[in-house]
C-alpha cells in the first residue's frame, strides 16, 4: 500500500521523505509536534490539538509553518490521501534548516512534516482490560508544558516501563507527587471518592484528551478536582486511569506491585470511556 | 566550493544530506553527538571525544555505529576531502529509523551523520578580549552528563544570552550554584586563588577540554578544585572562563551587570589558554 507523507509542501511517497541533516528538529530538538486520532475518517479534537499547536510554537518563539485553515486542509488532504479511517496523523514543526549553532536564527522557513497511521484503536484489548503502569522518577526539563520534540526522558521511562511489562512510566516529582506519563495524563479515583487529576503547570503537558474529558465528566454532573496527589495516594485508590489522544482512556488496575480495586477497570472509569468514546466517534455533543 | 556530509556510508554533497522523518534522531531526540575541533588538519582530543560518545551510546543502550578504528578513518577522510584545515567535525548517532513509538526498538541500525565547517579560531576576538555571560535558572533535564541531541533548553538559554548582548548564559541550579554553560564549562580563580571547575555528576557534560585543562594545570603545578560555587562567589571571583571544544578557553570579563576583575583577561586565564592553544596546535605533549 502506497502511503504518503506530506514534507515542506509536498506528497511524498513515505519512504523517500526525509528532512535535512542541519535541520533543527533533528540538530537541537527544537521543533514541536502533536498527534490527532482519527475515527470514521474524522479527526477527534482538532480544534484543541492546533490551538495547542500555536501555544507550542508562542511558548518558543517559532513561526507557524502556515495558516491555520491551509493546515487543517493540508491534515484533511493527507488522510484522504492514505485513506485513513481510523488511525491518526502525526504533525511536527520544526524551526528549520540553519547551519548549526544554538542561538535561534532568525528568517528561515519552518520544516512541516505530517505522517499518518492507520490504527485499529478500538479492538485494543488494553481499553477493556486495563494496564499496569510503574512509577519512575520524573527527570524531564523544567518545561513539559511546551509539546517540544526534545522526548528522550519519556523514551527511556517508556523503555523502562515496557521492560517491566508495564504500557507506561508515571513519572515523580522531587516531592513525591506523580506529574504525568511519558505520554498520557494520569487520573485517580481517591478513596474518598474525589476523581483527580494534576492541576496545569510547567510539569505536564495539557493534554487535548484531558481538557475533553474534564468537560464531559463535568457535563455529567461529576466533579473533577485539579491537584497534585502521591504516589501513596495513587495506590490506595479506587480507580485509575489515563487519557491521551491514543490512548484515549486507558484504565490502570496495577501501580508498580500494587492491585488498583479489584484488578479490573472501575466502573466510573468504563463509564467515562464510554462517553469519551461516543464523544470521540461524533456520537455525542459537548460544549 | 563543493561540501561533503557524510550519511550512513556515503559521502553527499552537503545540500542534498538528509535523514528520514521518521529517524529517532528528527522526532524524540533520540540521539548523541561530539563536536571535535581541526587545527592544521589535525583534530584535537579524538581519544577523548571518541570516548565520550562511546559512553553517550552507553548510557542510552545504543548500538555503536562502526567499530572505533573504522569510524577515525571516516573522520579523517571527510576532514581531507573538505579540505578542512581549521574548523570543526560534528558527528551525531541516532538510533536510526523505525515506526514512530517512545519506547527503544530493537534490531534498527544506527544512523550515523558527520559535517564539516571551517572556523578560523585563533583570529576570534573573544579569545583575546574576553566576553560577557548572564545567568539564567537551570531547567534542563537530569541527565546533561549525557551529549544528547535534546538540546532545546540550551538553544534558548543561548538565545537568551545573544539577546542580552551576552556569548554565553551561565546555568543556576536550584541551590543558587552554576552547573555549566549551554555550549560550555565554566571556571573561576576565586578571591582566595582557588581555581575551581564543577565536579562531574549528572548535572552537566564532562567537557573534553575541561578534562584536557585540568590534565595541563596540574602539569604546571596549578591545583584545580573540582566543586559546585555560587553566583555569587562566581560574582566576587578573580578571574573566569568557559572551555568547550570550540570556544577553547575564552576570559569572561562580565557576569551580569558586575565586572570581573579589572574588565579584561586575567593573567592565569591567559597563560590557560595559551598552554592550551599550544596543546591544541600540537606545540606541546602531555601524558
């Protein structure tokens, strides 16, 4: 199957697109990225993934590649290109090319790569199972707030999770509070009944499926509270889970050698999947 | 004038040198580097160097791109055909391309990219006339003793610093002490003639011509102090520098808004550096 990547203002066939060696993303780090999932053809949260996309880019004094609707078109056209039903399109800018030296140049053009993936999202056993999840301590830079593409710390977590059989690395703060996933946020049901997640800061990513389900479980009528808890907290919970554009809500029934519950998803956790995921295949309207 | 790169065994004219978009190295930082500098054809400090990288590629379970010996030839011979006789040779190994996902794969061969660029050192005038640095808070990651690629943080502490008229920006840890500069090691003769370096640790990069500088000191009986000191300390000093492989070892005259000593070179800082501009020329053995 011939699958194009969309590269500085062409389709490309996948294998042949390439980028080059000074360029930013791949000298320094210095680009950003986000990842869209795609149902039924569609895209889920767009509008809250660009919109990051442009607070990624501010955060780090970087142009944008192109205007908003072309983007969206050009994101329209590749999935229609690959003919991606379900899946999701990959999109990273980075600063571009410039002979190499650390001072952010100025007056050249932003790299704009997009990749798509076709991906079976809803027979994944993992949403209907759950997963067991370690706790790492978090080494990240002090800005996890910016979508950088600078993600080797949340590679070796990932790494080290997927060696403990683990599908994902929570990491820890200096203090002993749980910050996020390599590449998830993280949510408890605490014992007295409270659903958390940490509140927004420069330790975590804010994630478009976080800010989603906040608004849907708050349509709900369920409270959500936005604060930092333990790791001890964590392993006395109710419930867990995570939620990225992915993973969507993934539930967690094992924190490092500790059984969350009874060892399957909550059951406020499959109620929330459940409006996520009707939510997410354009069954069910929010705000 | 025609340029070469050379990209995972072949040598390409420097413009049309690329990787894939779906190299490590482009979208999570995957990657280290060495940058070694080229005097009269000749590069300075490749044991060191080579070692570094070696213990970069270990730290993060990467295979080695080409045995030791093979790799030196590559070098010698990139350096010949762009007929550097002063510059630099960058070298950066990613852990090549696969299917993007955080975790390590297993089983993908390294990619492996060198360039080339002259540089005519000896004629930089901040070598002679020293220049100023700012401080800025530390929110890089915990692991700068590796030479990764995600250099993100860097990049924006040296934008910062340009902004202010400054070559460098000084890294303040959360404990009010210097760890290193974003491309540098720094150094100062304190008020009490203690000529001190930060310890190693994983709070910042183990510079070749930090290690070079301590090896020729000591040869002529300076004792160097490898321990963390304050802003302020740094504020009061006698004397200070920074020492990479491209700056070498250049006099800072200005931290902040103070004045270091009388506004120019110190005198043990000038002697440092022409015993090191002798090392590095090839004027001078040491063990």
């Amino acid at each position: 199957l011939a699958r194009y990547a969309y590269v500085d203002g062409r389709y490309t066939p996948h294998d042949a697109a390439s980028v080059h060696v000074e360029d930013r993303g791949f000298q320094f780090a210095d680009g950003v990225y986000e990842v869209v999932s795609i149902i039924g053809g569609r895209m889920i949260d767009m509008q809250g993934h660009i919109d990051r996309l442009e607070r990624s880019l501010d955060a780090l004094d970087m142009a944008a590649p192109l205007s908003r609707p072309v983007l969206t078109m050009i994101m329209r056209e590749l999935i229609a290109r690959n003919r991606v039903d379900e899946g999701i399109i990959y999109l990273q800018v980075t600063r571009g090319v410039a002979p190499r030296d650390h001072k952010f140049p100025t007056g050249i053009k932003p790299t704009l790569v997009m990749t798509t993936k076709r991906v079976d999202f809803r027979n994944q056993k993992r949403l209907s199972e759950g997963v067991k999840v370690i706790t790492i301590p978090d080494i990240r830079w002090a800005r996890c707030d910016i979508k950088a593409i600078s993600l080797l710390a949340n590679c070796m977590g990932k790494t080290q999770a997927s060696g403990a059989g683990a599908y994902e690395a929570w990491q820890v703060d200096a203090e002993g509070r749980i910050t996020e996933g390599t590449s998830s946020n993280v949510w408890i049901l605490t014992r007295d009944n409270k659903l958390k997640t940490r509140m927004l800061g420069p330790e975590i990513l804010r994630g478009v499926t976080r800010d989603s389900l906040i608004r849907i479980a708050r349509e709900e009528g369920i409270e959500v509270v936005e604060e930092a808890f333990t790791v001890e907290e964590a392993r006395e919970c109710r419930e867990a889970f995570v939620t990225s554009a992915t993973s969507f809500l993934t539930p967690v029934v094992q924190i490092d050698d500790t059984v969350v519950g009874n060892g399957v998803p909550g059951s406020l956790s499959c109620r929330l999947q459940r409006w996520y995921l009707d939510y997410s295949s354009g069954l069910r309207e929010t705000a």
